[in-house]
C-alpha cells in the first residue's frame, strides 16, 4: 500500500467536500501558478515559481519538461532531488479524490532520476536516487533506488545491478 494518510466522509462524495479540505483561493493561486510554469521554456524559472510560490522542494538543475502538472491542491507535499529529469506531460498527484474519503501522501522523488514523458506518480511514492521510470507508466508503488521501471502495472524492469552491468557494457562501446 502506499504511504498516504486517509480522511472519510459523509454524504456527497470527497469531491464535493473540496473546499472543506484546502482553502479556494490556495487552489485559484496554484492553478495560475502551474499553468505559468507548465508553459514557460526557462527551467530555471520554473523551479524558481515552484519553490517560490508553491513551496515545494526542487532540487539544482532538475528539470520539468514541458506540460508537467504538478498537484494543484497539495503541491507542498511534492519534493524533488537534484539533477533529475520529469518528462513531457507527466502528472504527479499528492491527493487522490475518492467516493467515500480522500487520501494525501507525500511524493518524494530522489536525486538523479530519470521519468519518461506521460508518466502519472500517485500520492505516497518515493522514487529512490538514480531509478530511470519509463515512459507512459503509472506509478503506483515506491520505485527502489537505481532501478529501471516501467509499464502498466509498474514493474521492476532491470535491478540496480542489472543496470550497472548494462551501463558499463556502454561505456565499453564508447
């Protein structure tokens, strides 16, 4: 199970209970703030609008592609290391919405990782240091340190020594 804390309601549901559980005018702010970061082409600016306005943490020269969406409600909840790559398009969410509660979980993303274009992160993940995710997966459990992931439902696709061996197979060829 990922790591998220979990909040029933009554009645109508978690949806509707929305502005019970973040305040409307946090919600107006980060919107404006993500749809400025998800369309400027200036990786510094982006990170800099993140941990200025969103306070989230944003590691030096991490990079969020184009069309990244970041969680509009609870970005805070959302940490990123250094030197680590977020693809084209990728969604990370630190809520999830349901019928009969909503759930937040803490996103923590390591330092030198690399997540493919088109990649949804649900709330609770820790994605260790150097993992490579591929694209187009979702990620619904935590992703071990220097592991390549992949697909749908996520899977382990190489080990950390498995990746090693490849790599140092590569930079025999080069």
């Amino acid at each position: 199970m990922r790591n998220t804390e979990r909040y029933p309601v009554k009645g109508a549901n978690s949806l509707w209970h929305i502005y019970k559980t973040v305040p409307f005018f946090k919600v107006v702010k980060n919107f404006i703030v993500i749809q400025l970061a998800r369309y400027t082409p200036l990786l510094g600016m982006k990170n800099w609008l993140y941990r200025t306005f969103l306070r989230m943490k944003v590691g030096d020269q991490t990079a969020f592609a184009l069309m990244v969406m970041v969680d509009i409600m609870f970005p805070e909840r959302i940490q990123v290391g250094r030197n680590t790559v977020i693809g084209y398009n990728t969604t990370i969410l630190a809520h999830e919405y349901l019928i009969n509660e909503y759930r937040l979980g803490d996103v923590i993303i390591g330092d030198e990782v690399m997540i493919g274009a088109n990649t949804t992160i649900l709330p609770g993940i820790t994605i260790g240091d150097g993992a490579v995710v591929s694209a187009g997966t979702l990620v619904h459990k935590d992703v071990p340190p220097g592991v390549f992931a992949g697909g749908n439902p996520m899977r382990i696709i190489y080990t950390k020594e498995e990746m090693e061996k490849r790599m140092s197979k590569e930079e025999k060829l080069i």
